[in-house]
C-alpha cells in the first residue's frame, strides 16, 4: 500500500522536464478566453450563487485573471476570477449572465477550482475561496 502512495506522490509531483513539456498532474497555464476555461467558469459562478446566503444579487464574471489546468483523474480548472454584483436577485435567475451590474458596486476575488470528468459527464466545484476585491 505505501508503495502505491509513493508512486502517486511522486507521479502527481510532475515537474517540467528538460523538454520543456508539462508534465500529468503538474497545473500549467491556459487562456482564459478558451471555451472550455469560459464554460467551467460559468459553472463555477452558478455554483457559487447557488450557494452564497451572504446577498441576495447574483455576481457575475467580470474579469478571469488567471487560469490553468491541471490533469489528474480528470481536469481541474484552477481559476482566479472577479466577481461583481447584478441587480438580478437569486431568486429570480439561474444565469446572471444577461444581467447589469448593480449601481451599488460590490466585487469579490475568488479562487475556484472545477474538477470535470469529461467521460462521466461530470462537473463540480470542488473549492471556492472568496474575499472583497481590492484594486
């Protein structure tokens, strides 16, 4: 058994090599403007409104400033995004997508990691850590 943990530690430890090329389980960066990267961050802003009981809006993307990938028993989409509040309430919409900004600005930080498993048609948001945004 420990020989088995010693080798998903040392496989999940992936580290550039001398080619230059990522290695599995090592999280390297991609554009945020990808599709797949703008999807997952979608998902993770529905999620997060679902589960946010501190306001009544939902937030909506207003800028992904970091994002990478990283290959493990499926991907996770490790994401850095500022969130700003709508004047949609949560009640009333599942995509905040089509909303304005609400005049009373309120922005978060927030680092969202997505795991997919693209072969089970699984999405999750498997962390959020939110704080105020600070230019």
């Amino acid at each position: 058994m420990s020989v088995l943990f010693f080798i998903f530690v040392c496989a999940s430890a992936g580290r550039v090599g001398n080619t230059g090329q990522v290695m599995t389980g090592q999280p390297h960066e991609v554009q945020a403007n990808s599709t797949k990267v703008l999807a997952a961050a979608r998902f993770a802003v529905v999620e997060f409104n679902r589960a946010n009981a501190e306001d009544q809006f939902a937030y909506k993307i207003v800028n992904i400033t970091s994002a990478k990938i990283q290959v493990v028993a499926g991907i996770n989409y490790i994401l850095e995004v500022q969130l700003g509040r709508t004047v949609c309430k949560k009640s009333d919409t599942a995509d905040s997508e089509p909303c304005d900004f609400h005049s009373e600005p309120k922005e978060l930080q927030c680092i969202f990691i997505v795991t997919e498993i693209p072969w089970e048609d699984s999405r999750v948001l498997t962390r959020k850590k939110c704080h105020p945004y600070n230019d």
